[in-house]
C-alpha cells in the first residue's frame, strides 16, 4: 500500500473513532461516575461484571471444549508431520486445559499455512545448467533440479571453498577476514556469549568499525538469551549496529520463541563468506563442559558470497521486522556498497547451490536436499550430525539405501548436551544397525559437524543438523556442492574422525539396559517436537 492509501485507510479510521464517540461517553456514562468523592462505578456496572462472572463460570468448560475442538481441526489441517499432529492431539485429549495454552504458545505454523496457500511452484521446463557436469551424473542434475524448485536456489558455477575444521582453524580465518574488511561486515549467530572469545570477537568487530567498516551484527534473541545489554551497548557505542531476531520479552512462554535463527553466516565485503556449526563462545573452542569440540565451517569465494548475503540481508530486515524496503534496497545494502557487478571468471568452477529453509518455507528444501542425496546413492552416503531425529522420511531413506547396499555410515555424538534430544537420537540407532548401515559415536568430545557426502561426488555442509527442528522449525543454510575434489576432502575428514569413534554392532546394541530403551522410547514420543 502506497503512502497515499495508507494516510486515506487512517483518515477513514479516525473518522469512524469520532462517529462513535457519543456512544462511547453514553457507555462511560451508564458504567462509570465522577463525582467530588473520586472516580467510581455504578450499579450497572457491578451487575455486568457479575453477569459475565457467572456466565464465564457457568459454560467455562463448554467453551475449553469448544476452543480445544477449533484448535484440534487446526492442527488438524496444518499437519504436515503425522507423528507431531497425534501428539498434539493427545496432548489436548489427555490434558484438556493445559494443552490448550500448551498448543498456543508452541504449536502453530500459521506462517506456514499462509505460505502453502500463496506458494506456486517452479516452472516444471526449468532448465538446469548441465555444463559443469560430466556425462552420466544423472543424479546431481536432478538433486539441483529438485533444490531450485522448493526454494529458487540458483546453480552457483565459479567459486572456491575452504574447509576449515574446528575452532583453531575457524575463528583465526574469520578474525583475519574482520582485520582486512574495508566496506561491510555483516555477521550472524545463533549463540554469541559474553565471555573470552566473544569478547575478543566483540573487539575486532569494534576496531572495524571504529576504522570506518560498515559493520552488523545479528544474533538470535533466544540462543543469545544470556548475551547482557551492556556488552550490546559497547559495541553499538563503537559503532556497531547490533539486533536480536525475533526478541521475545518471555522466550519460555512465547510462541515464537519456537522458530529461532540457526545460522552462522559472515560476510566481508561481498568478497567473502562464513559459515558452518561454529557459534561464538568458549566452548566452540574445546573449553566448556563437553571438552573437545569437533566442528566444520567453510570459507567460500566467489559467486555463493552473493547469495549468503542476501540471506543476511533478508534476516536482518525482514526478521527483525523492519522496513526493508527503506532500510535496504533504498540505500543499497543488498549490494553492500559494491560495484553492481562482480567478476568472478577468474576463479575456478566449482557448482554449488545455496539454501535456505525455515518454518515460513513450503517444501523444507534442505530436507529435500538431504532425501535427495541419501535416496539416490548408488554407492555412498556418509552422514555426520549433533543430533539423529530425522523424522520418518529420511530415517526411510537412510535404511532403505542401507538395504540396497549402499554404504551408509553415521557419525553422532558419545555425550549428550540436550536430553531429550540424545536419548530421540538414540531410537533411531537400532533400525540403522538391523537395515545393515555402520553407527558410529565419537569420544574424544563432541561433534557438532553438519554434512552429508554422496558418492565421492557430491557434499552438503552449513548450519542445518538431520533433526526435525533444524530440518522443519529452525532457519537454516546450506551448502549443497557438486564437486569430486571437495567432496573427497570431506570424506577423508570422516574417515579420521572414525578414528575418534567408537564403531556400534547390532547384536551389542540389542543388550543395552532396558532404561536405556525406555529412555529412547521417551525420546522417540518427544521427538516430534523436538
């Protein structure tokens, strides 16, 4: 709506507000008085708030039923997930009030009921660039295909990527891309803490800025919960404009406080870009309470830098509900200051996709993309996550490749960091083992590492673990990478981490303590929400 519409629709509604004016003092009139005594209420007054006490008191559980039932044909119709809709069901069957706010605080996905009734596919003819690709990989064309299709990510050809592995790599490569940044720095976290590296980080982030760096910082309002406002202020009174995504004054009784920003995403003046499993805290670098910290970021040149930062600038406008229109596009953030071209012929071709899926997405595209490369290996697929509550789909495609004969390994965590979510992962382990696929659970630490390989030909790696959560709720990115070389690399990095690991056998596994079966039972119940 146009600035003209928008002063008509507010002339209209103040117009109307006068109109009812004489009504409004002729209600004031009957229930309230003002005499020299002070302000009071009148007989009416007394008896409507005892009508609506005993009415309320009276027909209460008509109207919890009447509500839970609207709520129930809701979840009824949003049901995407089989599993989460029984849940919620049963949640409104067996605690028919509780449930109810329960539902209303962490349930809805109107967002996503709006998107699915505006959403219009792609263009069935889409021509997907087949240049890059030998003859015969079939596959990686239609797994593009398939990723173009739920979210318009383009097919990225000149690029170059680094893999970094684990803190000791991650932080120096991004400290000294903040050192040498001369235009822009655009950064956001899921979790930034206020301790020795966030501090650090927060230092080089300030000295940018006091050198005249364009720099923003974005963290999740939730993952940050601890982050304290005087360390926000500092860095704004060095010149850094910092935002919370989504803030929630009540984040334990809000629903928002559901649909939380996952990614990690660093750009340096449209030349380079960040991201990956690393958040800023101590512990990403080994010294919190889960000891080593194994992990996997990736620095990327060239045609994917673009599209990291447009999804930055999108969160940054968009999510922290602002005027982008104003903000951005006017002053032209979304080309960061830069020339409206970027050559990149002089790096090499290396096709990748870039991702982005969240609870406002239709098609979940980065579940996709992982059903995509599991469902259609042929003789590999290599699979490393925090957390293992796939949802059926891809707990299917997983099995069913074990069965054909597809090498299928997993690599989860020994230790757990969230409860619920270690022991739903481990339900899923039993079925893994019986289909033929190879578990595998680290011990020198923890592993929060984010990828999935393909067949030596094809890599995915970002902010996005293989849970319900980061694959349904959470906003995620990430990297899809059709490329031999790369996605070598990253095999020979899980071939060593298996030297960290402990490797499961089926007949073992099937004589765990029985608490522990009845903890993965729980798990698995939880798991839908998770």
């Amino acid at each position: 709506m146009n600035k003209i519409g928008r002063w008509l629709l507010w002339a209209a509604a103040a117009a109307f507000l006068l109109g009812l004016l004489p009504t409004l003092n002729g209600a004031f009139s009957e229930f309230f008085t003002l005499t020299e005594e002070g302000f009071g209420v009148t007989q009416s007054f007394v008896q409507a708030v005892e009508s609506v006490t005993a009415f309320v008191r009276n027909y209460m559980w008509h109207m919890v039923i009447l509500y839970a039932v609207a709520i129930a044909f809701i979840i009824f119709l949003e049901g995407q997930n089989p599993d989460r809709t029984m849940l919620w069901l049963l949640v409104l069957i067996f605690v028919p009030v509780f449930g109810v706010f329960l539902y209303l605080l962490l349930g809805p996905d109107f967002q996503g009921l709006r998107n699915r009734r505006l959403f219009r596919a792609a263009k069935k003819n889409y021509e997907f660039d087949r240049s890059p690709f030998r003859k015969g990989i079939e596959n990686q064309i239609l797994i593009g295909r398939l990723l173009h299709a739920c979210c318009g990510a383009d097919l990225l050809l000149k690029n170059k990527i680094d893999i970094l592995i684990n803190g000791e790599e991650t932080f120096p490569a991004m400290e000294a891309a903040i050192a040498g940044a001369e235009k822009f720095i655009h950064a956001e976290f899921f979790i930034f803490r206020d301790d020795e590296l966030g501090r650090r980080f927060g230092d080089a982030l300030a000295a940018a800025a006091r050198r005249g760096v364009k720099v923003r910082l974005l963290y999740d309002a939730v993952g940050s919960w601890g982050l304290k406002a005087k360390f926000v202020k500092e860095l704004e009174a060095a010149g850094v404009e910092c935002r919370s995504f989504m803030p929630v004054c009540l984040p334990l009784f809000h629903r928002q406080m559901n649909f939380r920003n996952h990614r990690k995403i660093i750009v340096i003046d449209r030349k380079a870009a960040f991201t990956g499993g690393l958040n800023v805290g101590v512990e990403y670098e080994g010294r919190g309470p889960l000891g080593f910290w194994r992990d996997t970021f990736v620095r990327v040149e060239g045609e994917a830098v673009p599209a990291l930062h447009k999804i930055f600038i999108d969160d940054w406008c968009t999510r922290a509900k602002n005027d982008r229109g104003r903000v951005c596009e006017d002053s032209g953030e979304t080309r960061g200051g830069l020339p409206a071209t970027d050559d990149y012929s002089a790096l090499p071709t290396l096709p990748m996709q870039v991702v982005e899926s969240g609870v406002d997405s239709v098609w979940r595209a980065i579940a996709n993309g992982y059903y995509g490369m599991i469902s259609r290996a042929q003789s590999r697929v290599w699979v490393t996550s925090p957390y293992l509550v796939p949802g059926p789909a891809l707990m299917n495609a997983l099995t069913t490749a074990a069965l054909s004969g597809v090498d299928v390994r997993v690599m989860i965590p020994s230790k757990r960091d969230h409860f619920l979510v270690f022991w739903g992962s481990r339900s899923n382990i039993a079925p893994l083992l019986r289909a033929g696929a190879r578990v595998f659970t680290y011990q020198k630490g923890f592993i929060h590492t984010k990828s999935v390989v393909a067949d030596g030909r094809t890599s995915s790696v970002g902010t996005c673990n293989m849970d319900v959560r980061s694959l349904e709720i959470n906003f995620e990115t990430q990297l899809f990478i059709y490329d031999a070389e790369t996605a070598r690399k990253f095999e020979l990095q899980f071939e060593k981490d298996m030297e960290d690991c402990r490797e499961l056998r089926a007949d073992e596994w099937e004589k765990r303590p029985f608490y522990q079966k009845l903890l993965e039972s729980f798990g698995r119940l939880y798991s839908a929400q998770i």
